[in-house]
C-alpha cells in the first residue's frame, strides 16, 4: 500500500502540474510557479486520504497479522528506542534533504551565471517528466528495505542476493523502455504536455540517461538500508552532490556553456553515485547479476519497441495530428515492450510474482507458453 500511495502521488502531482499550469497561462511568473507548487501538495493529500481509506477498510485485517507476528521482547528503556529511531531516520532524512539540494543547485546555478529563465523551465519540465518513472523505481526501494533486513537476521545471505538481483531487474524493464520512448519521441511529448514550451528535446534525451542510473541509485539504497548501513547512501550522495556544484559552475561560469551542461553534470553525478554505491554495497553483500537476462534481453526490447514507436509515429504523422500520433506511439510502445519481453522469454514466474497482481497475470500469460 506504501508503494502504491507513492505512484497515486507522483502520478497526480505529473497530471495536475499540467492542469493547473495550463490553467495559468498567461498570468504572471509568480502565480505560475504558485500553482505548481499547489500541485504537489493536492498530490500529497491524494496519496495520504489513499492511505487512511486503505488502513480503515482493512484495519481489522491488519491489527490480526500485526498480532500474529507479535514476538515477545523485553522491556527496553525509551532512551534506547530514542536513540534506535534516530539512528534509523536522521540518514534517511539526510539523504533525502542532499537529494533536494542537488535539485537546487541547478536552480541557484542556471538562474545565476546564464539569467536564462526560460532555459531552467524547461529544465524542470522535463525533470518532472522522468520523475513519474522514477516513482515506480521507488516503490520497489520500498518493497525490498524490510524484506533484505528479514533474510539477512536470518543468515539468508543467498536469498538476499536474489532478491536484489530480481529487484534490479524489475527497475530495468520499468525504466528502459521509459527512456526509450523519452528519447525517440522527446519532441513529441515535449508538444503534447507542453504546449506553451514545447522546446527541450535535447534536455529531456539527456535527463533519461540520469534517470538510468537514479533507478539503479533507488534500488541500492534500499539494499543499505536493509542492511542497517543507512550512513552510506548519504555520505555518498552529499559528495556526488559537491562535484555536480562543481561541475555546474565550471560548464556555467567558467565555460559559459549552456543549460544542457547542468544536465551532463547530473548525468556524471548519478554516474558517481551509482557505481560508489555498487563498489561498497559489494562489501557487505555480494551483487549477483545474470547479464542476459537482466541487461541484454530488456535492451534488446527496448531497441525494438523504440524503432517501431519511431516508425509507428512517422507513418501515422502523415494524416494524422502530432499530438494524437503521440498518444497512439505510446501506446503501441508497451504493447510491443511487453510483447517482445515474452516472445523472448525475458520473463519468469518468480518475476511476475514480484509485481502487483502478479499471481493473477502469471495465471493469463502462462497460457501462452512464453514465460519460463
């Protein structure tokens, strides 16, 4: 439920920053600006009346599993249990306030040494867009922190690993395609979302090779946390941050680049990020991948549902309007994703069972002898 009120969040925060930014143009900067910042909080109230609509429905549901998996401990002194928490959030909390600090530097840094104001909208347009894939990505961080924590206390070192493995290859079938279709239609969505400012292809193809490794950073993070070394994730990211401060007023300042060099720099930032974490996490549990199957074979997918989204919207522009092609590439896009990932029999049925209602699709498509 936590993971599903995070996509309800993320998902009305992309939809209604839309809405309430096209119900705005033309009035000033500020009541713009205002009405998206409205945005994220109506979306934040959707997602929290989600979460107490589910927990009274089912609270009596709840209240029995939470009694069935009571365990008897001993009394411990509220300082310790103080001192627990805090030891727990103030990390997370930490890594969370770095990661919105690394989102302000771009604001701090364009705003000063280019004075293009219309160039950092652009760039937060399209920062909002990966974000709603971003947001699946972090619903499987959620999942497996809890679960990696129980199969380590157990000395399952080995079941963690397979978690984590199928746990990576999950965000990888999830965010592949995504950049694909940022990537091949970038022009196109830029048109259809934003109209008023349909310019930024280049910036958004850029954002989907940050938003590769940011899915892979969630993944991670959620293994540290599992395993109670929750220092890491935020002592790592607070240094990735320090270099894109760097890199931003080096390409900004000094070389007087434009706005696309913020983007390079947050693509060398995640870069660092995510293989310092892949190179300490190594040291506490030992990353298992099966390159076929979790690397080649989705990007064999994503190669061939992004040449045919391509020619799907060439074919299709020719009589039909850009914005329509849009929405009929997209959609043409998953159903040729999904099916190639079965015609190569990308999927299994431990990998269904991973996603929600997952018994219920293994059920439908194992009748079509496709999944292993």
């Amino acid at each position: 439920s936590t993971s599903i009120s995070e996509i309800i969040e993320q998902f009305f925060n992309c939809v209604l920053s839309i809405l309430f930014v096209y119900m705005t143009v033309g009035n000033k900067t500020e009541i713009m600006a205002a009405a998206g910042n409205l945005s994220t909080s109506c979306a934040a109230l959707i997602s929290v009346g989600y979460m107490i609509s589910h927990y009274s429905l089912k609270r009596r549901y709840i209240k029995n599993e939470c009694l069935a998996q009571t365990v008897p401990t001993e009394n411990e002194p509220t300082s310790k249990l103080i001192k627990t928490i805090v030891y727990l959030a103030v990390p997370a909390a930490f890594a969370s306030l770095v990661s919105t600090l690394s989102s302000n530097i771009d604001s701090i840094t364009v705003n000063n040494y280019t004075g293009n104001v219309e160039a950092f909208g652009l760039l937060s347009k399209t920062e909002t867009l990966t974000h709603m894939p971003l947001a699946l990505s972090a619903t499987l961080y959620i999942a497996i922190v809890p679960v990696i924590s129980a199969l380590i206390k157990t000395g399952d070192t080995s079941g963690a690993q397979k978690k984590l493995s199928g746990t990576l290859f999950l965000s990888n079938i999830i965010i592949f395609p995504c950049a694909a279709g940022f990537i091949v239609l970038a022009g196109p969505i830029l048109s259809l979302l934003y109209p008023a400012a349909p310019h930024g292809a280049l910036l958004l193809q850029l954002q989907t090779v940050a938003m590769i490794f940011s899915a892979i950073t969630y993944v991670l993070n959620g293994v540290f946390y599992g395993l109670g070394k929750q220092k890491y994730p935020a002592v790592i990211l607070l240094l990735g941050t320090l270099i894109k401060l760097v890199l931003n007023i080096v390409f900004l300042k000094v070389f007087s680049m434009d706005v696309s060099s913020a983007v390079v720099s947050t693509i060398i930032y995640q870069a660092f990020v995510t293989v310092v974490e892949v190179i300490f996490l190594n040291k506490f549990i030992k990353i298992k991948l099966d390159f076929i199957k979790q690397f080649l074979k989705p990007l064999v997918s994503t190669v061939i549902m992004g040449a045919l989204v391509y020619g799907v919207y060439s074919l299709l522009s020719n009589i039909l309007s850009s914005n329509i092609c849009t929405v009929i590439s997209v959609f043409a896009g998953v159903v040729i994703y999904f099916l190639s990932l079965l015609l190569m029999r990308t999927l299994s049925k431990e990998d269904f069972l991973m996603l929600p209602k997952g018994e219920l699709l293994y059920r439908i498509f194992s009748k079509t002898r496709l999944i292993k």
